[in-house]
C-alpha cells in the first residue's frame, strides 16, 4: 500500500513539474508576441513564477493558478516590469507596467 501512494505522488510530482514547464513556455511565448505585438523589447527571453496555488477557474472547478513576472524595455535603458497570468493551461490576462501608462491584454476577447 505504502508503495501504490508513493507512486502516485511521484506521478503526480511529475505531472505538477511537466505542467509547470509548459505553462513557462507558453507564458514566455505570449509575451515575447505581447512585446512584439506594442513595439518594446522583451528582455532576458524569459518569464519567472512569482504565485502559484490553487484558484476557482470559470467553469467552478479548481484549477492551477499561477502569475509569473519579466520585463521589458521601451528604449534600451530602463528595465519595465510586467506580468502574465495564466488558469489551468490558459492565458488570462497580461499587464505591463508601460511608462505611458499600465497595457493589459486579455486574450480572451477579440480585438480588431
């Protein structure tokens, strides 16, 4: 018994690890594409976890939550902060602290 629930918490580690890593990627993608996308440079082509815990989703299940920060730049010099929030496997929102004023993307709502 004691062997079937330590292979299921390996499983499930792994699992939480894997899951970790594609939202990373995913999370560096967008704002690589959100940077783009506004004319700045996204600096260090890399995003780090700054939350992560369990949150109500919109379909009312629980699903992994998890905010990671990075930065970008508008002239070379000064280092912006910004961040991307992420549900599950999806992109909720992503905010950057732009010194013209706060830019959120949603990509869930269409743009034109």
């Amino acid at each position: 018994m004691r062997a079937f629930l330590f292979t299921l918490l390996v499983i499930y580690l792994v699992w939480l690890w894997s899951s970790g890593t594609r939202s990373k990627l995913k999370a560096t993608a967008f704002c690589q594409a959100s940077c783009q996308e506004i004319g700045v440079q996204f600096l260090d082509q890399t995003v780090a976890l700054t939350k992560f815990g369990l949150g109500k989703a919109s379909n009312g299940w629980l699903a992994w939550q998890r905010v990671y920060e990075f930065e970008f730049t508008t002239d070379g010099a000064i280092r912006h902060k910004g961040q991307v929030a992420l549900q599950g496997d999806s992109i909720t929102s992503v905010h950057l602290d732009h010194p013209d004023g706060a830019l959120i993307f949603n990509p869930n709502q269409k743009t034109k």
